[in-house]
C-alpha cells in the first residue's frame, strides 16, 4: 500500500466514524420521523450507527498506525532496548529514593555545622548519631550502583568501555571516599601507587571504580586497624591489590566469597550485614572486562596471633583496546 | 581540626536550582572553609526552568570568570529538565573548553554517562562527575584536583608551612612565620614529596622506593630512617615537643611514608 492510499484510508476511515457518530446522535429524531408516535425504532438506527462508527474508527487508527511507523522508520528511531528501559526506570527510581537521603544528609551536615560554631560538647549519642548518617551516605551509595550494575551485567549484548582511564585518579577517589569512615571505625586507610606517575590504562572507567568501590567497603568492614589499596604495573597488565588485617576467611569459605548473596554471617547464623552482592558483582564485573580477581586469606586461627589478612587482587590488561591487526 | 587554606579567592560558580538546600550550603560552607569563593547562580523570577540558569550560568561564567564550575544535572521536576545539566554543560564546554566542571550526578554508569560523556568530553576538557551524596570534603577534593594549580605554599596543620618554590619550611606561631633553618636539602626534598602527597589526598602515602633517592649510602632503608627520624627532631624543636612514632610522619606497616596534621 502506498502513502497515498493510506492517506485516503485515513481520512475515508474518520468520515465513516463521523456519519456513523452522526447516526447515534440522531436516532431519536430519525427514528421518530419514521414511525411516529412509537421508539420502536430508534434502537436499529442507533445499532447501525455504532456499528458504521467503529468499522470507520478501525479503518482510521490502521491507517493512524502504519503511518506513525513508517515515519518512525523513515526518521531512524529506533526502539529502546530492555536494558535503556530499565535504566531510565532506575534512574528515576535512584534520584527518588535518594530524595528523603539528601534532605536528612543535609540537615545533618547543617547541625553539625552549627554545633560546631557554637562551640558546645555534644553528648556522646547525638555524636554517634550524627557520624552514623554521614557514614550511611556511601553505603546508600554503593546499594544502588550496585542494583545499577547488577541490572546492566543481565544486559548480554553490553560491551565494556574502552576510553583512556587515569587508574591512579580513580583509586584515589575511592580513598577519599572511605577514608572519613575508615577513620570513623579507627582505621587506617593508605594507598599508593608504583610509580608515582602511573599513566593511563585503556579500559572502563566506571567499571573499574565500582570494582575497587567494592572491594574497599568490604576490606573496611572486617579490618581491625589498616586497609591498604597498592596500585601497580607490569609490561602487559595492571594490578590492584587490596588489603585488610581482619580476621581472615577460613579455607572452606574461600571458594564462596564470591558467590552471589553469601556473607560470612550466613554461615555463622547471625543477623546479615551486607547483601552478600558486592564481591559477586566485582567479579562479574571484572570478568566482563577481561581480568581476574583473586584472593588470598590467612585465617586467624591458623598462622598464629597476628599473620591473620586478607588480600584480593584485581588485575586488568593495561590497553583492553582490539589490536589494529 | 585541620587547618587547609588552599583556595586562595578563586570563584567557584554554583549552579544548582538546589542552592539553598541544607545539602548544598554545606557545600558552600565548605568551600569558604577552604578559601574558595563560591558565587551561586540564582535567576529571579516566579516559574523559573531549566533555561533561565543556562542563560543566568553562561553570563555569569563570562561576568565572573570562575576558576572552576560546580553543575547539578536536574533542574526542577519538569521531566524536559531532567538532563538539563547536560545541555548547560555542553554549552560551557562549547565557550570555554578548559574550564573545569565538576558536575553532581548520579548518573556515573549507564548510558546517561555515556550522553554526558560523549555530549560534553572533548579532548581537552577537563570534566569530572561526582555523586550529590559525597560530602563536603570530598566535593572540594575533586574541585580542587580539577582545577589542578598546585598551591605555592602547602600548609600542615595550622602549625608548618612548606614553601616548595622558595625551598623554605616555616613554623607559624601567633600568626608569625619563623624559617626552619635546620632542614634543607635532602630533608626538604623529602618533606615536599610526603607532602605533595598529603595535599593530593589524605590516605596517599609515599612508597619507600619513591623516598630511597633522597638518600645514600649502601643501606639506602636505613639512611632514609635516619633522615626521616632528624626531620621529626627538626620540626619537634621548632614547636617545643617530640613527636612520636605515629604522629607528624608515620612509617606504614614498612611499606612507605605518609605524613599527617599534627594533633594539638
């Protein structure tokens, strides 16, 4: 069918909608003139005009519709894919959840500002209370990204970003990051980079940020005193190794650390303190990638009073770019 | 606490329809701490949009020449102003492509980075995102990093003064800079490359193969001890006190140096 066809379709379909509209309207009066002094026939007349309305409705929207689409094809829109559908959701799902954060957050930091003016000793509740709500911000932080990435790593066809990424600039800001709450629980959370002028690497940005992101917030959950991020290089690759003097993971646990929703509380039937999600998303994440993470653990109860660490090591081509060949 | 007086006036703009929120004076507050000079676009009128801070932004950014540009990607509910950061965003990149804009987003993964990135990254722009969660502290990090001019004096605590350029290390009582004569050379090299790195971020700690070229000898470890050890005196006497093992410049865990505020 071509366009000009279709058009008369159209405008053909409305007009028949129209008269039968017209029909329904006036079936009283037609009907009456009819046969006077009786209804009996107005309902046939009334019936026919519905009828006469909705076979012209039908021929218009057919017509409305295969018009929309062609010019939509013409145009080149084309249509969104899951993974666009559920991001925009969860883009607007994230601001309004953040919403209620960002008004106690700031009231929080706004009374903290004036006791601090003031001057005055706060008792010691209202000081936990107020260090709680500000430590609580990147934990909201890290649960929705990581509801972000979990929906994103369903999405097959996505590929990871390849852009010139200052790895050095993103392990410091996770440092920053945690470095108030680490601070907070009385650790001590250094990093360092070998060399100083790491350079750039090619490979996901983001991505390498919500991995390490991950990897610090459950390194400074089971610390007892220091967190050490170290960045460093070879020829080919580049490794961040992330550190914590906690109380180590048993070497039957090992092999589940990664698995989707463990926690070690699971296995010790305790109240959760995490979703179990993070460790499982930084590795899937990293695979996608193309690197490796790894972990080592030396348990307390093994290796004596204070051997006891745990170390995951992430390592990453330094140019995850398609070769020219 | 900490006594950081980085900014030195230079004008940050603000533009946020958020402005007076509790979370944004925070970080107003914040940057005055740190002695930036923050000047908040505010348009007036009853039913203001998306489109009167784009035009009230750019005529600020040529009025005012910030230093830097601090933009939230939402203004108001209307959902056609949902990205407009974005727009606004390209819009300064478009006049002034080395201008460094910090934006507040939650958008740092997923496609909406990507329309941000590839809306507004040109070579050589200097753009940075940052959750409008972050605190206060981390927000003039960033800025600061950003805008990248590395201060000429870098301050530790309210009580040192390091001087790089005029290879000088003062000690500031009552308002008053005193030079520290004792530390020169190697020392000073030493005390410039911790805190270069404290100045970059506060967990940074310089590695010992960073340090061993300030220092000779066969066991290179252990003359750096040394140095580092005279250093502490140095700066002890300058303020009549010792200063522990875990106070002004900390050995971690035989990894590195790292240098933090002294406590009072």
């Amino acid at each position: 069918m071509n366009d000009q066809s279709l058009k008369i379709l159209k405008l053909f379909g409305l007009a028949i909608a129209g008269i039968g509209l017209l029909l329904i309207l006036l079936s009283p009066f037609i009907g009456e003139s009819l046969t006077p002094g009786s209804l009996w026939w107005i309902e046939p007349v009334a019936y026919i005009g519905s009828g006469v309305f909705v076979l012209g409705s039908v021929a218009a929207f057919i017509g409305f519709q295969v018009i929309a689409r062609r010019t939509k094809a013409l145009t080149g829109d084309r249509t969104r894919t899951w993974s666009e559908v559920t991001q925009d959701y969860f883009d607007t799902f994230a601001h309004d959840m953040g919403r209620p954060l960002r008004r106690i957050l700031g009231k929080q930091r706004e009374a903290r500002a004036l006791l601090n003016e003031t001057g005055k000793v706060t008792p010691h509740m209202v000081a936990e209370l107020l260090d709680e709500i500000e430590n609580q911000a990147p934990n909201f932080r890290l649960m929705i990204e990581n509801v972000r990435v979990l929906v994103d790593l369903e999405d097959d066809t996505a590929a990871p970003a390849i852009d010139p990424v200052d790895a050095a600039a993103i392990v410091r800001n996770v440092s920053d990051r945690y470095t108030p709450i680490a601070r907070e629980r009385g650790l001590e959370l250094v990093w360092w980079s070998d060399p100083i002028e790491f350079g750039l690497i090619y490979g996901d940005g983001p991505a390498l940020d919500h991995v390490i992101t991950n990897l610090v917030d459950n390194a400074a959950k089971f610390a007892q005193g220091h967190v050490e991020i170290q960045l460093t290089r070879t020829d080919s690759d580049f490794f961040v190794r992330v550190w914590d003097d906690g109380a180590g993971i048993a070497e039957s646990h090992l092999a589940h650390v990664f698995d989707r929703g463990w926690t070690p509380e699971l296995s010790a039937r305790s109240e959760k303190q995490s979703s179990g999600l993070g460790l499982f998303i930084a590795i899937s994440l990293t695979e996608r990638c193309g690197g490796q993470l790894m972990v080592e653990s030396e348990a307390a109860n093994v290796s004596g009073p204070d051997g006891h660490s745990t170390t995951f090591t992430l390592s990453l081509p330094l140019d995850n770019r398609p070769s020219e060949r | 606490m900490t006594s950081k007086s980085f900014g030195g006036g230079q004008k940050i703009l603000v533009v946020d329809d958020e402005h007076m929120s509790d979370l944004m004076r925070s970080v107003l507050r914040r940057l005055e701490t740190d002695g930036f000079k923050p000047i908040v676009v505010a348009p007036e009128g009853p039913h203001l949009t998306g489109d009167d801070y784009e035009t009230q932004a750019l005529f600020s950014m040529e009025a005012e020449r910030p230093s830097a540009i601090l933009l939230d990607v939402r203004f108001g509910e209307y959902d056609s102003d949902r990205f407009k950061g974005l727009s606004i965003l390209k819009k300064i990149v478009e006049r002034d492509s080395s201008m460094p804009v910090l934006m507040f987003t939650q958008y740092t993964q997923g496609p909406y980075r990507d329309t941000a990135v590839n809306a507004s990254l040109t070579v050589s722009a200097s753009v940075d995102f940052i959750d409008k969660l972050a605190s206060p502290e981390e927000v003039v990090l960033r800025l600061r990093r950003l805008i990248g001019s590395a201060p000429e004096t870098i301050k530790i605590g309210s009580v040192f003064e390091i001087d790089a350029a005029n290879a000088a290390v003062y000690v500031i009582e009552n308002g008053r800079r005193d030079l520290i004569r004792e530390i020169q050379g190697m020392k000073l090299e030493i005390l410039n490359e911790l805190a270069a790195a404290m100045y970059r971020s506060e967990g940074e700690l310089v590695p010992f193969s960073r340090l061993e070229r300030f220092s000779d000898g066969e066991d290179s470890r252990a003359s750096l001890r040394v140095r580092i050890r005279e250093l502490k005196v140095s700066l002890g006497k300058a303020v009549s006190r010792e200063f522990g093992a875990n106070e002004l410049i900390i050995n971690v865990r035989n990894r590195g140096y790292r240098l933090v505020n002294p406590t009072n």
